[in-house]
C-alpha cells in the first residue's frame, strides 16, 4: 500500500476522512509532466456503502507555473472539488468520469493517481503571470465583438439570392447525363 492508498475493508459504513499534505516528493512520484511543484492540502472524504463508496476531494493550495509568455514564475492558486463514486463489481473498469466499478476484493483504494489527475486538470492550459491575465481579457472581448473571422458567402454579387449562384463543377456534371 502507498502512501496514498487506504485500506477499504478495514473501514465501516460510515464517512471517514483522509488529509494529505503534498508537496515536491508528490509529484516526483505520480508525474512532472503539467506540475512539478507546488503545495497543496487534500482532504478526502470516504462515504462507504454496502454496494459502493463516495469520495469526495477538497483540493486546496497553490501550484509553481512557469507564465507562457514571459517565462516568469508564478504561484497558480487552486481551490477545487472533485466527487467519485467506486462501485464494487466483479471487473475493474472506469464507466464515466464520475463512476469506476472496482472488483468487490480489492482491499486497497489507491488515491494519488486521482488526487494528481484533479490538480492537472485545474491547471489551465494557457499559463499567463496574473499581470498578464487583464489585458489578455481585453483583448479576448475586442475579437469576439463584431470582427467576422471568416465567411463562406460569395461578398462579389452583394445580393442574396444564392440560388442564381452555381458551382460551375456541377455544370460539369449535368452534361454527364
């Protein structure tokens, strides 16, 4: 059993709650790929059923990223809940991103596989220095108000009566006939 993982069959059918602090060594274990540092607390609460168990992850911390556009490092705070349900079943199968069936024997559930997935995806794909965020919000608004980015309407006739307009290609296939 890892550091991360819990002994199920051990718990009653009640709520029980699991705290971890990570750090450095977390992420050297489970990946560096979107985060390689940072801190976070993580509490995890284990709703156990007789037919499944509900978990609930509070992720509370803040994330070391290196800003996309000038290099600059950075603390990205993070604040996020996360709910699965593990039902026993007689495979090991993730049905949805909120349902995984494990097999009824398993005795121990493995959590930092998940705690790390959760951090990665509140990580934003677009890494941009807090400075940089409110004129990249500016700019983002003047795109979208009143610029076409592209059109597929003949702009030459100026009337809108497309059914004058042909492909000349589909002339060529009517002589086929």
């Amino acid at each position: 059993m890892g550091a991360y993982g819990v002994n199920i069959i051990g718990l009653s059918n009640k709520v029980h709650h699991f705290d971890y602090d990570l750090g450095e060594s977390f992420f050297r274990e489970f990946g560096t790929d979107l985060v390689s540092q940072g801190s976070f607390h993580v509490d995890v609460a284990l709703d156990k059923h007789e037919t499944f168990i509900e978990a609930d992850f509070t992720i509370k911390g803040k994330a070391d990223l290196i800003c996309d556009r000038s290099l600059e490092p950075f603390d990205f705070p993070i604040d996020s809940n996360y709910h699965i349900v593990f039902k026993f079943g007689d495979t090991n199968e993730e049905m949805s991103d909120e349902i995984i069936m494990i097999h009824r024997d398993t005795a121990t559930l493995e959590l930092g596989q998940y705690i790390y997935e959760f951090i990665a995806l509140a990580i934003p794909i677009k890494k941009l220095h807090p400075k940089f965020q409110e004129t990249e919000n500016e700019e983002d608004d003047e795109d979208t108000e009143g610029k076409i980015v592209y059109t597929s309407s003949d702009e030459k006739s100026g009337d809108d009566n497309d059914e004058d307009a042909i492909d000349p290609r589909w002339n060529i296939l009517k002589k086929l006939k």
